[in-house]
C-alpha cells in the first residue's frame, strides 16, 4: 500500500525536480558500524548473523519515512512498507535475486527469510521471482572484504530509485566488533542529512535486543 506525497507542499520539491533529471542521481557513502551487541544477540538466539542484521537494517529502512519513498513518472509513492531484495548465493557461488519481506516481529522475518533463502537455492537463474513493485532495498553482502568503499552497476536507462546497501566484512578493532556498511539512496528523493538520521538509527538497531 502507498500514498501520494504532495509535491506542492513538499519542501523539497526544487531538488526533486533537479536531480531526478540527472543520468547518474544516486550518491553513497560507507559507514563502520559497531555490531559487537548484534553479534552477540545472533549467538545467543542461535540465529544466522546474516539474517539478524539484515532485519535490523530492515527495520531502520522503514523507521524513516524517506527511505520509503519511490519515483513513479512524475510523482513520488509513500510505502507504508519495504521489503529487502537480497542476492543470495547458492553452493555453486552464483545468486539469485530474492524477495524478504519486512515484519517488524524477528521471529517472523527469519521464517519468511529462511524459505525465501531455500526457495532461491533451488531455484536456477537471476531472476527467481517476478517484483510486482519496487517498495524495495537492493541488499547484498560481502563478508569477505572489509571495504571502505563500493560502487554498484546500474543501467542508466532503466528507471530505479530503490536505496542500495551492501555489508561487508566484520572485523575487531579495539574489542569492538565493526562492520562497513554502503549506502546509495536517490538524490531527488533524499540528501546527506538523511543518511545520517539511517545511520543513527540503524546503529540504535544494532544495539537494540530484537
């Protein structure tokens, strides 16, 4: 379900009208986030970290309300929610595009996850699944590479403005558990001071107990 956002009263309506028009509108940015609580709560609930804080990320995508908008022609749709679009490798090392869906209830979002992450591994190919609308993140990780910065592929012709995060690799640093986290969000839609309040919030996920 979505709403309209009203333009004509939006504030940041001149930008929208800027940068939508640009061939390349995202911009990124990657952030070491503390994950030494989260990773902790993954073991003692004898859960997939991956999965823990793929929810926590979820959680603090749809905490803020642009994040959860989406360029549809000339206007701009409100999600009530957003899903996670996941790569989810399979024994052979390729991936398959997947469809998780958001529920703030973890126990709940980890059932769907797991057969979401069976599903794709039985299942060959790219595309999985057909989308039906894009109240989407594009999620991936790399937990091999502990990067300090990441781009993505895009095709310029090809309308998008679902934010991008990827995840890499966790490693200690003064007995903190730390992890790089990339973020790429559509400037039309949302500016630096947005990824902060993402940022802000998705450490209070981290440090929170599910």
């Amino acid at each position: 379900m979505y709403t309209k956002l009203n333009l004509d009263n939006w504030p940041r309506r001149e930008h929208f009208e800027f940068f939508r028009k640009f061939d390349e509108p995202f911009f990124g940015l990657v952030v070491n986030v503390d994950a030494t609580t989260a990773y902790a709560e993954a073991k003692a609930l004898g859960v997939s970290f991956f999965l823990y804080y793929t929810h926590r990320i979820a959680a603090a995508v749809n905490g803020i309300e642009e994040f959860r908008y989406r360029i549809s022609g000339d206007e701009v749709l409100v999600y009530d929610k957003v899903d996670v679009s996941a790569t989810l490798t399979r024994e052979d090392n390729t991936f398959g595009f997947s469809l998780i869906e958001y529920n703030p209830d973890f126990t709940a979002f980890y059932k769907g996850a797991q057969q979401e992450i069976e599903r794709v591994r039985q299942t060959p190919g790219l595309f999985t699944r057909s989308f039906e609308a894009d109240n989407l993140i594009h999620f991936s990780a790399i937990p091999w590479v502990n990067f300090t910065s990441l781009s993505h592929a895009r095709s310029f012709t090809l309308p998008d403005s679902c934010p991008k995060i990827s995840v890499g690799k966790m490693t200690e640093v003064n007995g903190r558990r730390m992890m790089p986290v990339s973020l790429h969000v559509h400037h039309a839609l949302m500016d630096g001071y947005h990824t902060g309040l993402f940022f802000e919030l998705l450490q209070q996920k981290l440090d929170e107990k599910v």
